[in-house]
C-alpha cells in the first residue's frame, strides 16, 4: 500500500523543498474531544450514543471472568493496538471531508450528510472496540496499549474508503485467527464478543465496497488472515516509526514488507496475470538456502478458506538492495483471487497447509492484492 506512495513523495522531497506533506495523526491535544483514549464516564455515554450502542453490559451479579490465557492477551493486544489506528484513520477522514480538503470535496450537500453520518457511527464504533480490548487487557492486569501516531498512504476520497475496505479485509481475517487462538486456549467465553465485531466489521466493509461501486459481499467464504501478518501490515503502512510508546509489550512479529503491484491483474484478471513484487534484501544480502537464482523462495497466496497455493519466482532481477521480481497470479472467478489475497514470500518447500504455517514460513509479507 505504501510502497508506490512513499516513492512518489520521496521524488517530491528530493526535487521540490517547498512540498508540504501532512502532519502524521497523533491523538496529543484531543482531537476527538472526548479525551479517548481515556474518556470520563459522561464522554463514554456520548461515544455510546453515537456508536447507536453500549460497550458490553455484564450481568449484575456474577463470578469473576477466568483470567484469560498469555496468548489470549496477545491477540486483545492485537486488537486494541488495530483499533486504535482504524480511530485514527476516520477521524482524519471525517475532518478531511468536513474541511473540503482537496480530494475529499463532496458538492452534494445531500449525500456529503450522509457519508459522515455513517462515518461518524463507525469512527465511535471503534472507539468502543478499542476501549473494550484495553479493558478487558486491564481486567487482566495487563497494560492498555497506548496509540501510536499514524501517516495514511491516500489523499482522496475514493483511495481512502478503498484503503479501508483493504485494512477491514484484514480485520476479517486476523479475527478469525483471533477466534481460533482463544478456543485454542481454552479462553471460550471471548468467541462470541469476537464474533459480534466480526459481523460488525463485515457490515462497515459493505458499505465501503458499495461506496466504490463494488457488491457489497465480496466471497462466499473471507479470506483467512493470521496475527502476525495484520501487526506487520499496520506497521508497515500506518505506524510512524518510534511513535508507540509500549508496542514492545505486543509478542508479535513484524516481517520484512514485500511490496506488491496487482494493477496488471486488477484491471484484468485471467488464469495468466502475473503480479511484480520486491523486497529489500536483509543485512548481509540474500541467505545460502535462497540459492544464487532465488529458486530457494517461492510465493505464497492465501485467498479465501482454501489451501494456500504456491508461485515461483519468475524474472528476478537485483538492483542495489531491492529484488524485484514477478509471480504467476492464477486468477479463477470460481476458484481463486476475488477479494483479498494475502501474498507471502517463503522459503520453498516449508510446510504451507495452513494461514498459520505460511506465516511461520514467512521471509517477507504480507501483499496485500484485492480483485473485484
Ligand atoms: C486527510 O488528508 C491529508 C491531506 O491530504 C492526507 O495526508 C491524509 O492521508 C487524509 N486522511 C485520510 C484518512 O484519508
Ligand atoms: C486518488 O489518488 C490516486 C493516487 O494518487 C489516483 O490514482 C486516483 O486517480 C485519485 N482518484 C481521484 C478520484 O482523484
């Protein structure tokens, strides 16, 4: 997402010194005006009211929840830590549209009214799904996760919801991963929460598909995402670097970002489109096992709830510290790539059954490519 963007804008640093790039998102000095990410009681009712709905209501009188289990922290980490930036991007967008800023003006007052009708229930929809994974990090005697500040690779309307409908994509997925993680560890109780935000996620991404003359349901079955794969795409196109003050707390991995342009295959879509991708080579240049034709890595594609699938590496080239190089990107209406795919670099023949095992795998990712 970012890759083609921060070319663009390094051009224009070396070449014009008078450009104005924006300011990165902070949540310093209130922008809400409700002191999230810790509003007083009465400002929390005012999220409430406009989110059209309560955080969880416990029942007056029960036991005490179990304490959840150390990876069942990870993945509320995850969440808050995800939802924080999401706060983020809609108030920036909110005030984008509501100060005109170039790019972002909508004559009609009609349908201007309306837009930031649903915008302003999802921006305090995430809010309350922020709180509630901080809270409930703190019901656990663990640390909430602070924000971050955040740069966002668009500067138009239609790029913007189009981002968001990539990140919720995402979101989708990475929460599937979450689900699984706490029945896996037995945390059982956090599955139907989880789910309540899946369907509400998948409810906002309708209408931001919609919104760019898309249909509003992309697949029969989203596109499984993994947590280490969601915390490195925030890290890699939203989060200013150093800008978090306890992301260390967070047991996640950042990978290496594989940089993918689908643009061939958006536009296209056949059982021959190829996809380029490039990555920068690690400290101390390609590994041994990578072998001298780059034959020791393959891609993978995650789409949908299938099997993974596999492409080879196909017309690597070297320039200075970037690998550039294509792979097939076998698109079948039936079968595969509509909707999200999640793309990964991987040492050839690791074991790739599974979302979870890609991610194991993995030397570079994720790409992000969506079709239709
Ligand atoms: C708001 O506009 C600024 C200036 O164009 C831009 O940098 C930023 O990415 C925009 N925010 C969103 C969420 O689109
Ligand atoms: C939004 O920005 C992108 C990237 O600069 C550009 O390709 C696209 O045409 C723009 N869309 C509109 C509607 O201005």
């Amino acid at each position: 997402m970012r890759s083609s963007l921060a070319s663009v804008s390094l051009i224009g640093l070396s070449y014009y010194s008078t450009i104005i790039s924006a300011a990165p998102f902070s949540f310093n000095g209130n922008p809400l005006q409700n002191n999230f990410p810790n509003p007083n009681p009465t400002q929390l009712l005012a999220i409430e009211t406009q989110a059209h709905g309560s955080l969880p209501i416990a029942p007056a009188s029960t036991a005490p929840a179990a304490p959840l289990h150390a990876d069942t922290i990870t993945s509320l980490q995850l969440v808050a830590f995800n939802e924080l930036f999401e706060v983020a991007f809609f108030t920036s967008l909110i005030q984008n549209i509501t100060n005109n800023v170039p790019g972002y003006e909508i004559q009609d007052g009609a349908k201007k009214k309306f837009l930031l009708a649903n915008l302003m229930a999802i921006q305090a929809q995430e809010e309350l799904h922020a709180l509630n994974a901080n809270m409930g990090l703190q019901g656990n005697h663990a640390d909430p996760i602070q924000p971050c500040q955040y740069t966002f690779p668009v500067d138009n309307l239609s790029d913007a919801i189009g981002l968001a409908s990539k990140f919720t994509d995402v979101v989708l997925g990475t929460l599937q991963d979450v689900q699984q993680g706490a029945a896996v560890a037995g945390d059982t109780g956090l599955v139907p929460a989880i789910g309540s935000v899946i369907g509400q996620e998948g409810e906002q991404n309708g209408f931001f598909r919609l919104f760019n003359k898309k249909i509003p349901s992309a697949l029969p079955f989203l596109t499984r995402s993994t947590r280490d794969f969601a915390f490195s795409a925030l890290n890699q196109n939203f989060v200013v670097p150093n800008s978090c003050p306890n992301i260390n707390i967070i047991k996640l991995k950042i990978f290496q970002p594989l940089a993918v342009d689908a643009s061939s295959v958006m536009a296209n879509p056949t059982a021959q489109s190829k996809v380029s991708f490039s990555f920068s080579l690690p400290q101390g240049g390609p590994k041994a096992e990578w072998k001298s034709d780059y034959s020791g890595l393959e891609i993978v594609y995650i789409n949908q709830q299938n099997a993974p699938i596999t492409a080879k590496l196909e017309s690597v080239a070297i320039k200075g510290n970037m690998v550039t190089f294509e792979a097939l990107f076998p698109f079948n209406a039936a079968t595969f790539g509509n909707g999200l795919t999640i793309a990964a670099l991987v040492t050839a023949g690791a074991p790739i059954a599974n979302a979870d095992q890609v991610a194991a795998a993995a030397v570079a990712g994720p790409g992000l490519i969506e079709i239709n």
